[in-house]
C-alpha cells in the first residue's frame, strides 16, 4: 500500500492554533491498481514529540481500511515533518 499523492488539499480555518484539519483526495496504489478516496485528517501538535494524527476515508475503498489509514498517516506525518503542509 503506498500513498501516491493527496490533491485538493483544503484546510478548514478553525480557532485553536495547535489542531490543523484539512479535506483532501487521496490517490492510493497497491500493486497494479490505483484509486482515489476522499479523506480528512485533523493534525493536532503536542508540546513534546510529534504531532497526533487522525483520519477519517469518507468514501469506501476496497481494500482492507487498517492498512490504508496506516499509509495515510505516515505520508501525512511526512509531509508534516517537510513543512509541505501549511
């Protein structure tokens, strides 16, 4: 399972500082195949190591759902991590 890319990546304006919640369209490959699923994802930092991470898929995909949150969040916590998420 590897995260391909995330395109429309929406953030959502919320008024507390520390938590980041974005809206975006996941395009997920595995093996031969690729799809694409919409997902949503709250960032939320802590005052000591890395940030929390929570997703959601919003639309059913078929493959199995632990594995691909699994890949999700550590292609979010890369980005994250590079400063590619604002």
């Amino acid at each position: 399972m590897k995260v391909v890319e995330l395109r429309e990546l929406n953030r959502r304006n919320i008024a507390i500082h520390y938590i980041k919640e974005f809206t975006a369209i996941a395009v997920l490959q595995s093996k031969d195949t690729q799809t694409e699923a919409e997902i949503a994802f709250v960032l939320e930092s802590k005052a000591v190591g890395p940030p929390e991470v929570s997703v959601r898929v919003l639309n059913p995909v078929d493959w199995p759902l632990l594995p691909v949150v699994r890949a999700l969040r550590d292609h979010i916590l890369e980005l994250e991590t590079s400063g590619r998420l604002n």
